[in-house]
C-alpha cells in the first residue's frame, strides 16, 4: 500500500439537501487502502461525538474513499498513540482510541450505514460491523484473518458483533477458518442489506430516507436495539413502553398523524368522486 495522503486522515460532508440532514464521514487514507492508525481513530470518535450531538443530523454513511472500505490495523504504524513515550502506554491509548469509536458508533442517537466496496479487513470488518446497516459493492470482501496470524478474532467488538449478526455457528467459521465472505454471502446472512453497484450513493439515499421519519422515533428505535443486547425481556418491554408513551407526546407525532388523516380524507374523496362518475345515468 503506497501513496500520499489527504490533508487529515477523516473527510466529513453533508447530504440530504440544503437541510444536511445526513453526515457523510468518508476515511480518507485511500494510499494505504484507508489502514487505521490513532490519529484517525481518535478523529473518527470525535467526528461521531459531534454529530451525536447535533439534532439537525439525522442518519449518518459511513464510507472509505476509493477503492476499499478499510484494510484493518496499519501494519506499518500499528495504532500506537505516539504522543505516549513509553510504548505499554501508547499501545493502550491507541486501543483505547479504537474502543471509543465502536462505542461512538453505537451509542450516537442517528443510525449509522457502512458503504463498504472491496476490502473489510479487520479492524476494519469491526468498524463495518458496529455500525447498523451495510450496503456492499459486487467486489466486497469482509475478512477475518486473525487466528492464521497467531491472535484472537476478538478486535475492536468483532467477536461480539458478527455473532449477533449473522448467528454464532457462521461466525464461528468464519473465525476458525480464518475465512472471508463476499457480497452474495453476506446478504444471504443478514451481514449485508442488499448489493449496490455504487454503494455508497445507495448508502446515501437510504440515509436520506430515514433522515426523512421523525426523528424521536428513530433515535428511540436505535436505543431499543442496542438495548437488545443486553435487557431481560420484562426491562425491555417496559423500555419499549416508556418510548411509545413519550412518542405519542411528542409535536412529530401528532404532525403525523395529522399529514396522515389528510391523505386518508383525500384518497377517500377520491374514491367517492370516482364512484360517483361510475354510476349509470
């Protein structure tokens, strides 16, 4: 992996139309197929922090620039924090970086989607995995290849996530073997959403789709979710409950059901009008 690099290893646009309703947060180290290092961890945990916190960001893609999503760890550099002088200390931190950006990918109220084309390596299946939607490109190739270098599958959530995706016995494979698994695999497990030519403009769009629902329920929607994980089934129901009766509270709601209630009394008009004229005489 050879090639000069942009000006910061994270580029951040917005999308959705003049509101920029959607974050595009793109890794942009393509000479090094997008390979993690801290400094970029550490900007992708603060750009996600700070579109957490923004209300007017509803749905956030997740993208690599060129022609990977990520190649995993940056064998070169590692992910060592360089600004820690003893290297126990600056391994730590640099794993630490790596943690706060799958938690951030979580824990952000907007949902998050992969659009990931060629290589998922890693670390960067990790990321890919974190996040709760993946549109693939035809050539993707998510890749687990620890145990063939001497290490455990569990990097940065993989061995947490991919379980609860795709079932523990397929995730078990693909660790064991230390397999890979392409575009028509992945949507056959549920890894992937559907296969996109460009998936990144497919990513884009679906994000503007979700940008477009009110945004309580949505938000509400992606902590129910995580809460899946980890809640008996009496909490979560009683989670669930406190959400409904919140997101019957709220201005979006009732702006909905009364955007609703008009197109009901237009389509019934409609079909008044339209009998009537079928009526003979």
């Amino acid at each position: 992996m050879t090639g000069s690099e942009p000006a910061g290893p994270l580029v951040t646009r917005r999308a959705g139309g003049l509101d920029g309703t959607v974050a595009v947060v793109t890794l942009a180290r393509p000479g090094r197929l997008n390979a993690l290092t801290a400094p970029l961890l550490t900007a992708l945990r603060s750009e996600l922090d700070g579109i957490g916190d923004d209300t007017a960001c509803r749905a956030v893609v997740l993208t690599g620039e060129g022609t990977s999503f990520c190649s995993g760890m940056d064998l070169d550099t590692g992910i060592t924090d360089d600004t820690y002088g003893d290297p126990v200390q600056a391994g730590l931190a640099g794993l630490q970086a790596g943690v706060a950006a799958i938690i951030a990918l979580r824990e952000i109220r907007q949902p998050v989607i992969a659009a990931v084309r060629g290589n998922a390596v890693g670390a960067g299946f990790s990321l890919a995995a974190a996040c709760d939607l993946r549109i693939v490109a035809p050539d993707v190739r998510f890749s687990a290849p620890f145990v063939r270098l001497g290490v455990s599958a569990g990097d940065l959530g993989l061995s947490w996530f991919l379980p609860r995706i795709v079932g523990w016995g397929r995730a078990a494979e693909v660790f064991y073997r230390a397999a890979s698994i392409n575009a028509q695999m992945a949507v056959a497990t549920g890894l992937a959403s559907e296969v996109a030519d460009d998936p990144l403009a497919r990513a884009v769009e679906l994000a503007c789709q979700i940008a477009g629902h009110p945004g309580y329920g949505v938000a509400a929607t992606k902590e129910l979710l995580n809460a899946t994980w980890s809640s008996s089934l009496r909490d979560h129901l009683a989670s669930e409950g406190r959400a409904q009766v919140l997101g019957l509270l709220t201005g979006d709601h009732r702006a909905a059901l009364d955007a609703q209630r008009s197109a009901m009394s237009q389509r019934s008009a409609m079909s008044q009008r339209s009998a009537r004229a079928e009526r003979p005489g």
